[in-house]
C-alpha cells in the first residue's frame, strides 16, 4: 500500500512531466500533469490510444471544478455536489487551463474527483488537475490491482501507487452536461436510477447500438479471448459445445446455474451481487485469458442498477474487434 512518501515521490514525477499509475475507486488511471502538454503525448503512445480519444481530468474537490471549465451550470453544481468524490466524471465547457490536447481536440472537457485516498492524497500533494485514462493498452481490459497495471505496462509508467484492489471496478458514469438536459454518455459506478433521484426526472441512457462517447468503440474492454454473449439458461451448453470444438472455454457462471457442473476449461461463479459482480467483472476476465481460454461465455445481467454498467462492459468484450 502507498506510504505518505510514495505518494510525494508520485507528485514530484508529475511536477517532472513523468507519468504515474494511481488508484481510484473505479479502476486504475495513467496519470500525468494535465498542463503538461508533452507527459499528455506519453499517455497516448503508452497507451497506444489515437489522439483524437478524450482524457479525465481529475481534480481534488469540487471546489475545484471552476478552475477547469468555462461554465458550471446548475445541474453539473447540484451532482458534483451530490456525488463527489465518487465514480462520476461531468463532462463541460473546456477551461482555458486544459489543453486541446488532453481533450482530444474537443471544446469540452470530463473532469471527476475520484473517491479514493491515495489518488485524493495524490492530488492534494500534486496541488493541479491529473489526466488520467484506464492504466491498459488502448482497446484491453482497465486494470483494478496494482499488479494487473505492472502485467499492462511494465516499464512504460515511471511510478505506481498501489491502492489495493478497486472497490467499484467499473469505470465512472460519463454525464453530459453541456446541453439542455443532461444525458448518460457510459454507465458506470453511479447508477442512472441515482442520478434521476437526485435530478428528480428520468435522463437518456446510452442505447446499446448506437455509441456515443468519442473514443468509445465496440471492441473495448476486450481480453484476449473472444466473449460470446448467450441467455442464462444456455450458458453451460454453449460452454460445453464449444469445449467439445477444440476451445479452450472459460465461463462466467450466471447466479442462476450456480452449482451447475460445466464441462470447460475454467468456470468463474459470478456473484449474485451486482456491486460483487462490477467489482470482479475485470479481474476474472483476465484471470480467463491467464489460465490460457480462447472463448468465454457469459450472459448479460439484469440491465438496472449497476447491471447497465455490467452489461455495458460485456457487450464491449463482446463486440467486433477492430485492428488494434
Ligand atoms: O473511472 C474512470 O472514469 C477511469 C478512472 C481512471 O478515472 N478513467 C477512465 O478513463 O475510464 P478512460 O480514458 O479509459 O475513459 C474516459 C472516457 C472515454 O471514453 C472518453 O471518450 C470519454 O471519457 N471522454 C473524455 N472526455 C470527453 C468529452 N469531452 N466528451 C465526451 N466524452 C469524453
Ligand atoms: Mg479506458
């Protein structure tokens, strides 16, 4: 776990235009000084992400957030104030501070405080704003332990802070609010029933066909196993013909088939918790693609909750893959 002194260490590679792997309640980012054009650059060629993908510019409080945007309108006011710190990134008005770069050339800017210690302490210690992507290469799985974001980057951080594992999992929810009414560009940690419980109205939710988020692409969240999507009920016949193909098949085991002997390669049960399951959705992908599957079959939770996050994600996994 990081120390006061790891955490100075961490700030003086950022005052140095080094880049630095730091925990959030989400998942791990890749942090650099968000004024500091050319650690911006070395966040994209780390992460092997096209220039023209947004970052997150994480601040340490919400009595920051006008020193980085052009405007805060009322409502980016009231759920800053309601869900800060916490797993929701606003996207506004880019402020003159945040450079095109980290915006990927957009006139607005996602700014979130993210509600973990050692990135609040980070961020105190630094004293400015930290862009900070997922800790993977562009188009894999967010890393939620320090030792996933070593296996992911290696040597390409300067620094890693360890936070212990994440305790959301899923990244932050991404909300518009630039327009007239707010709209939910990625669900993520906090849920849209949250939001329209604070707003006190229902909001737009990303359709699962139509991807609105630039930077976004099908084949996001991928492991390197190719994830087949089927219905509950299917999942261990699905598993077993696929097995009995020549796969190598890991399965996500729906709460409902749990017990259910699968003839597989690996089987995961997935908690009947939707904050257990976000929580540990990433993790067993990977664990997956390490005991060496080539396929994994899952199936989609119940889409409310943090289940729209979950499905989300899923989906993604299971997306085409485009040349990565
Ligand atoms: O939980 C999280 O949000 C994590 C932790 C590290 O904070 N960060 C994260 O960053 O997931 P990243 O770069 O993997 O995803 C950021 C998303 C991208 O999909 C990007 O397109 C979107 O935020 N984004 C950034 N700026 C935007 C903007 N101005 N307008 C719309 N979308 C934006
Ligand atoms: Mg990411």
């Amino acid at each position: 776990m990081a120390t006061t002194s790891d955490i100075e260490k961490a700030a003086e590679v950022l005052r140095a235009g080094g880049l630095v792997a730091l925990p959030t309640e989400t998942v791990y980012g890749l942090g650099a000084n968000a004024e500091d054009v050319a650690a911006v650059a070395r966040i994209f060629q780390v992460k092997g992400r096209p220039p023209s993908h947004p970052l997150i510019v994480h601040i340490g409080g919400a009595h920051h957030l006008d020193e980085w945007v052009e405007e805060v309108p009322a409502t980016a006011r009231l759920l800053a104030g309601q869900f800060w710190p916490g797993p929701l990134t606003l996207v506004l008005r880019r402020g003159r501070r945040v450079p095109l770069e980290a915006t990927g050339g957009l006139e607005t800017v996602a700014v979130r405080v993210p509600d973990h210690p050692v990135a609040l302490a980070l961020l105190s210690a630094f004293g400015g704003g930290i862009t900070a992507p997922s800790a993977n290469r562009f188009g894999s799985v967010s890393p939620t332990t320090a030792d996933d974001v070593r296996a992911e980057l290696g040597d390409a951080v300067d620094f890693v802070l360890d936070g212990g594992p994440c305790g959301v999992g899923v990244e932050s929810t991404i909300v518009d609010v630039t327009g007239e009414t707010p709209s939910i560009l990625r669900p993520g940690g906090v849920t849209r029933e949250d939001l329209e419980a604070v707003l006190g109205y229902l909001i737009e939710a990303p359709s699962t066909s139509h991807v609105r988020v630039p930077g976004q692409h099908p084949s996001h969240y991928a492991p390197s196993a190719r994830v087949v999507l089927v219905e509950p009920e299917k999942v261990a016949d699905e598993a077993q013909l696929a097995q009995e193909q020549g796969h190598q098949v890991g399965v996500l085991l729906p709460p409902s088939l749990a017990g259910t002997a699968v003839k597989a390669h690996a089987v995961v049960p997935v908690p009947a918790s939707m904050v257990g399951y976000a929580r540990e959705l990433y993790g067993f992908l990977r664990e997956l693609d390490r005991r060496g599957c080539d396929l994994i079959v899952a199936s989609l939770p119940v889409e409310e909750g943090l289940g729209l996050a979950i499905g989300n994600r899923l989906r993604r996994a299971a997306g085409p893959r485009s040349s990565q």
